[in-house]
C-alpha cells in the first residue's frame, strides 16, 4: 500500500468525518478538517451498520490544550471544544475541536491510543507502517520516479501523497504532512501518537511552527 494511502487512511482514522474533500488540512479559506463533530462511519462499512458503542477514553483530549494557549498561536482564546472519542479498529480515537471566533481559525487535535485490553503495541505499529524507514524507502521511490514521469510529459501518478517531513525535537519521533492548502503534524509518544491540524492564514512553514509550539503544550501533559 502506497505511502500516499497511508495518509489518507490516517487521516479518516483520526478525523471525525471522512469525505473525499474534508481528508485534506485546513486553510485556504476553510474550516478545519473535521470541523463538524458528527458521528464518523469507519472506512469501508456501510452507513446502514447498527451504530458503534460508545467509547470514553481515559484521557480528556480537550484538556491537553488550554484557552491561552490558542491565544498566543492564533491569536484569539477558543469559545468552545468539542470533544469525541470513538474505537476505531485497534485504537482508541480522542478528538477535539478548538473552536475559535473566527471559524476559520479552529484547530483539531486527535489523540490515538490503543483500545483497552487490546493490543498495546499497535499505535507504533502502524506509525511505522506509516512513517517507518520502510515506508519512507518506498515514498522516496516514488517521487523519484514521479520526477522522471513529470519530466517525460506523463505526470504524476494520482492519489500519491505528499512525503511527510521529519520533524526534530519533538516526542520520540514526529512528521510534518503538507499540502497546498495547508499541513497536519503527527507526534508519537509514548505507545500513542497525535495530530494537529491548525487553522487560518499562513504558508506551510507558518502553520508547521504553530503546529510546534502547540505540540510542545500537549507533550508536557502526556
């Protein structure tokens, strides 16, 4: 499976909705992905499947960032946070949505931990079918023969993701994803990893500094 498709189930793994538009991180004008905190379907499962038990994890993932905190990355203190937790599979999913004045501001913070008496290992576990050397191998492959396409006239091939970026000092290990419209920085620490996804104006480099800044306040409290 394909790097880029990695992402994208990473995104629907962590994101409260999952739509061929809202996988992509926020700006350009736009909310947040995952903006609406709406019951999510998991991919591949019928929309008439009976509705998921539900799950409360241990940890309060709006408690990881606080009102000041937004403040001094955003510029505005957050009216709201929405808080959803959800199993997905082997994880446990935490989300919650920093919602600010200006909409377009919001940031999404998602924690992933394994479920309860399930398997502890994997959150690291698919962080390296994701992010391992393995997988960054075969992205880099990728791109390279998606060059060599490109300079023949042929293309890129679609449905290829951007390679993430290693990100130093930051947990035991952490990737910047970005995109043309914005980026989302993934954390791993402690058998368990996070995202965050900021909102608002800004090039990737202003949004993956944000991103920092605000990962720093949740690893101090994990």
């Amino acid at each position: 499976m394909s790097l880029g498709r990695y992402v994208i189930i990473l995104s629907c793994l962590m994101l409260t909705g999952c739509s061929s538009k809202e996988s992509a991180p926020p700006g350009n004008g736009s909310a947040p992905a995952g903006a609406s905190p709406a019951t999510a379907t998991s991919p591949g499962k019928s929309t008439t499947a009976p509705a998921a038990a539900t799950v409360i994890a241990k940890l309060d993932v709006c408690g990881l960032l606080a009102s000041d905190d937004l403040k001094k990355v955003q510029g505005e203190a957050y009216k709201d946070a929405q808080r959803s937790d959800r199993q997905e599979g082997d994880f446990i999913v935490a989300q919650c949505y920093y919602a600010l004045p200006t909409t377009v501001n919001s940031v999404v913070l998602n924690l992933t931990m394994a479920k309860e008496g399930g398997n502890a290992a994997a959150p690291r576990d698919f962080w390296q079918r994701t992010f391992g050397k393995e997988a960054q191998d075969k992205a880099e492959q990728r791109e390279k023969s998606a060059k060599k396409d490109k300079d023949k006239g042929r293309g890129e091939e679609e449905g290829e993701g951007p390679k993430p970026e290693k990100v130093n000092g930051l947990g035991d290990e952490a990737f910047w994803i970005g995109s043309r419209v914005g980026g989302a920085l993934y954390v791993f620490m402690k058998d368990q990893f996070f995202r965050i996804s900021v909102g608002g104006a800004g090039d990737q480099n202003t949004k993956l500094n944000k991103s920092k800044s605000l990962a720093q306040v949740v690893l101090k409290k994990l």
